[in-house]
C-alpha cells in the first residue's frame, strides 16, 4: 500500500489521492505518466521531486522518510514494504509510573524469533539488539513503552513507530490490548484474565519467593503481547484496505506462530489469582 500512497507528497490529501487512483494513477510508477500540466509548475515540481525520494527511501529501507511526512493515521501502510525490519515491543514494569518503577522484563519479536530481557540478567542487550530494527510497533508504545525505555536507560530511540492503539482506535477498537484482542478473535487461554497488574505480582513473587515459575509465566505473557501484535498489525491492515481498489490485491493471510519458549504456569497463575482475590500478595 505504501507504493499506491501519495498522501505524503506537500499539498495531496485523501481526496486528491483517491482522484489519482480513479484517474489511473494507482502507484509511484504510474505516476510518472501524470500530466504535469494539470498541477501549478511549483506544485509538480514537488510532486515528481517527491516521487524519487520515496523510491529512493524504500530502496534503502529508510521508514523515518515516510514517518516524518505521513499523516500518523496512515503510518500502517508502511507494513508490508518494511515488515523485515520490524520490531514488536512489549514491556513489563514494577509499576505504571514512568518516574518511580524499574523495567521487569521486556520481550521483541520480529515476526521469525522471540526475544527476552529480564532484569538482573540481560536486560541490558536490549538496547543493541532493537538497533537492528527500523520500525517499532506497540499497543500504547507512544506513550508507555518508548518513554520508560529512554528514561530507564537513558538512550533515545528514533526508530519510526506504528502505535495501533491508535490504528485500531480509528477501526473502532478501544478499551485496550486485551479488549481488542478479545474483539477481534484473539484468545490468550490460560494467560486470559492476566493484565499489567497481575505481571508485576508474579514479578514479585518471584523477586521475593524465587518463584521460578513465576518469572516463566511473566515472560509467556509478555511475549504472548509481542506475538499478538503482529497479527492485530495484519489484522488492521487488512481492515485498514477495505474500500479501497486494493482490498483484494493487497490483502495479507494471518502470520504463522511462532516457537513460544516460555509457557505459563496454571498452578502459579491460580495462587496469585487467589491471593489477589483474599488481600493476601504473595510477597513472602
């Protein structure tokens, strides 16, 4: 879809773009037989210049090129040209404040292997390890994830970002992760039920307890956030089409799972269940 945008070109809107699609014009290529007539001089100008910086862009796998002058809205077009170089992201914390909790575990997935950071073991490796990555995607990353990840390790991360908590919210989906999740088929099985609260618990309970069963439950439900992830990406660019002279071109099949090497514990996710429930945190 990215190569049939022209909603990144100064001066062309949606209505300006889909008149280049029902003229025609469905792509950069095509574009080049546009009469440049038809536009003011200095608009045309601007329009092909633009053109051979988008293809040069794509060519060098340069996503920030297309970020930084796409209307956010339509940030999930870039999906499929740069899905190679994606990073999803998903972190877990001591707490919901930026300023006054410490990272637990984080998990990256970039649609072929899962990878885990835990604290007091690698956590550090992250920061090398998403550099190979040109294109972030999250569920509220924009304003959790990205934030709490510079401030905690003092690092900036310029990487271009698709935040579906506001692709999905534009499709009618809110309520959070696992409210979409559930909206749109997604079952978590024994993790369901299981929330950001829940994960700082069996943080705690294996910090405190040496619950090993805890920490492996803790990163099963991290990286089931990270693998979801890619299929609500696939999942709102499909719905994202609809309408469009792409729908049935661009389509794409739902990704393939991927190895899991955690999985979640019944047993410990029932005793801080219970312990929720009673008042009674499993601190020691």
């Amino acid at each position: 879809m990215l190569q049939n945008t022209f909603q990144h070109i100064p001066g062309i809107g949606p209505k300006t773009e889909r008149r280049l699609w029902d003229s025609g014009i469905p792509d950069w290529r095509s574009a080049g037989d546009l009469p440049t007539s038809r536009l003011p001089l200095k608009q045309a100008d601007v329009f092909l210049r633009c053109l051979d910086e988008s293809a040069r862009a794509l060519e060098d796998g340069n996503p920030r090129f297309f970020t930084d002058l796409m209307p956010a809205g339509l940030h999930w077009r870039l999906f499929p040209e740069f899905r190679r170089c994606i990073a999803y992201l998903d972190i877990e914390t001591t707490g919901m404040d930026v300023w006054g909790s410490e990272i637990t575990t984080i998990a990256l997935y970039d649609g072929r292997e899962v990878k885990t950071y835990v604290q007091g073991r690698n956590l550090e490796a992250f920061i090398d390890d998403i550099e190979a990555s040109h294109l972030i995607v999250t569920y509220n990353g924009k304003v959790f994830d990205v934030p709490f990840i510079e401030r905690y390790f003092r690092v900036r991360l310029n990487h271009s970002h698709i935040d579906l908590r506001h692709v999905l919210k534009r499709l009618g989906y809110g309520g959070g992760l696992k409210a979409c999740e559930r909206a749109l088929g997604i079952d978590r099985g024994s993790l369901h039920g299981v929330d950001g609260f829940f994960a700082v618990l069996l943080w705690h309970d294996y910090i405190r307890n040496g619950n090993p069963r805890a920490l492996e439950t803790l990163l099963a439900y991290n990286i089931e956030d990270v693998v979801n992830l890619e299929t609500l990406m696939v999942t709102a660019y499909n719905l994202n089409i609809r309408g469009t002279p792409y729908e049935a071109s661009h389509k794409l099949a739902p990704p393939s799972m991927p190895h899991l090497p955690f999985q979640p514990d019944p047993l410990t996710i029932a005793q801080v269940r219970r312990s929720m429930f009673s008042g009674a945190m499993p601190f020691g």
